[in-house]
C-alpha cells in the first residue's frame, strides 16, 4: 500500500473539513456569538494545520516514478476509513473547545453521529435546546455533509485519485469508469443533493419556518439523520405541513441518486421509467408503503385516548393521525 499517498489526501479532505468550519463560524458572527466563534476558528485552524502537515510531508507520492498514479483500490478504502475518522475528531473539536459538551467521549460521538447520520445523540433535551446557533448549525451541518460524503465533496475538488476514492465511497461504480466519466458523476450528484436542499428550505419557508430552522431541519432530512435544534424535533412546531415536506424529501433522499442522474441526462419521462423497472425502487416503495399502513392499523385499533378529555395520549381513533404519525 502507498502509505504516503493515503496520509497526503487524508490532509487534502482535513484542509477541506477547516474550510466548512468557516461556515458555522460565519453563522456566529452573524448572531453575535464570538465565543463560540472563536471555538470554531481554534477548530479550523488545528485540522488546517494537521492537513498541511500530512500533504506538505507526503506531496508528489501519488505519482510513481514512471509518471504514472501510484494510487488504486485499496488506498481509496483507507482514505474512506480514515477521512470518516479524522473528520469524527476534528469535528468534536468545536464542541470541547466551546464547553457546550464537555466530555471528549460525548463530543466523539456526537461529531461521528453526525457526520455518519446515524442521528443519536448524547444531548438531553434542555441541552439541545440551550445549544447556541452556531453549534446548532455545526451539528446538523455534520449531518449534511455526511450525507453527501465528504469524500465526494473531495472528488469533485481533488480529481487526482478520485475514481478510485469514488468507487470506494459510491457504490454501482463500474471498475472501468474513467476519470472524467467518475468526476462527472460525482458533480452531478453534489448538484442533486444541494438542489434538493435548496428546495426543501424554500418549500419550509413557505411553511413558517425562518432561513435558519428551515436550513437546519433540510440538512438533517437530506441526510436522513433527524438532528433538530429543538428537544421536541420536529414536534415543536406542530404543522402537518412541515411534517409533509419533512416526509416527501427524506422518501426523496433515500432514493438511489443515481435515478436523479438519469432525470438530468435523459430527461423526467425517461427516468421514472428506468425507477419503475428498478426492482430496487419498487421495493423500497413498497416497503414504506406496507410499514406506514401497518403502524397506522394498530395505532388506529389501539386508539391512543380514544377523545378523551385530558387524556395525553393522542387520538388515535382518526384514521387520518394515525396515518400522518405513521408515515
């Protein structure tokens, strides 16, 4: 294994993660936070710092002595590994440095949750609610970039190994596809997912929510991890219309996206088609459709309070909660 080429795009995706620390870090000057702004510079600057350590020191390896890339399959799995690792800790740095969390093992593993979507989380309710803006944003902002891989991100920036970096991350990768071919298809899929987010945040504005509830809760559904800024979630604003975008774009995001490359190259009509004669779409619409109408039959036979006064249960003896709860 080229040990020196894996350690030099390890720093390239650390000197990208101190970059997206910016962005929180924006978020809190807007809001007056300069503590935590602060914290999140420290941040930025530590994995800048190590990421122009690894690729300074280990520059030039990824090209043999023949001209020709000395980086294949196996390297990309290790840089998959690894940049999921070191994005984990420097992505708990913010948290520890702030003192909104301060254990470094509960800071870990709300970083890997985040960056993994995995959605669990080691904060209470009065502790999700007192977090400050811009952590707010830092946490579900993990959710999104996992969500779209960094290392995806990096493909699309970083081209030199890519195709090997892709198929470690994308699967349905054929072995054959070119460098330009993998560049592409990882450019289209970053515009799909940022697409769907910009809607999703225009469509929750319309609902009532503001710029920033809406952007957090589009980065926890894109994702598919839930991260909400609110200890009740998305129950705190009490809205079937946000419980329905909520509920058409996680179905979305967790279609193959390689659909949404056919929509873009050969058009809606022609797409839905190719999603139709996927045995994999099928059964995942059949999935979600048999587990909503089961979960809502026994919410329904079991009746929740049944309309009784004082009761906080919910009703469940309308077919239409049981329904929207269910989906």
């Amino acid at each position: 294994m080229n040990l020196r080429a894996v350690l030099w795009l390890l720093g390239l995706t650390l000197l990208l993660l101190a970059g997206f620390m910016l962005v929180p870090l924006g978020i809190c000057l807007l809001y007056g936070e300069h503590e935590v702004a602060y914290a999140f510079g420290e941040s930025a600057t530590i994995s800048a710092l190590f990421g122009v350590a690894l690729a300074w020191f280990n520059r030039g390896s990824i090209i043999g002595e023949d001209g020709r890339a000395n980086y294949f399959r196996r390297e990309g799995l290790a840089v998959v590994g690894l940049t999921w690792f070191a994005s984990g800790l420097m992505g708990a740095l913010p948290y520890l440095i702030s003192g909104e969390i301060v254990s470094p093992v509960d800071a870990l593993f709300e970083s890997i949750s985040g960056f993994t979507t995995t959605g669990s989380t080691i904060l209470q309710g009065h502790q999700i609610d007192a977090l400050s803006r811009g952590m707010a944003f830092w946490r579900s902002f993990t959710h999104w970039l996992g969500g779209i891989g960094i290392v995806l991100v990096f493909v699309v920036l970083f081209p030199t190994g890519g195709r090997s970096l892709f198929r470690s991350e994308v699967p349905g990768i054929a072995r054959e596809a070119g460098l330009q071919r993998v560049r592409d298809s990882a450019i289209s899929l970053v515009r799909i997912y940022v697409g769907l987010t910009v809607l999703e945040v225009i469509l929750l504005a319309t609902c009532g929510l503001d710029f920033y509830e809406s952007t957090l809760h589009a980065f926890g559904t894109l994702a598919t991890g839930g991260f909400s800024n609110h200890a009740t979630s998305v129950a705190y604003f009490g809205s079937w219309r946000v419980e329905l975008v909520l509920v058409v774009f996680m179905f979305a995001a967790g279609v193959n996206f390689g659909l949404y490359d056919n929509v873009l190259r050969v058009g809606a009509r022609a797409a839905w088609r190719t999603a139709l004669r996927s045995m994999e779409f099928r059964f995942y619409m059949i999935c979600i459709s048999c587990s909503t109408l089961f979960i809502a039959a026994v919410l329904w036979f079991w009746g929740g309070s049944n309309g009784e006064a004082g009761s906080e249960l919910p009703n469940y003896s309308s077919l239409l909660l049981s329904l929207r709860d269910s989906l």
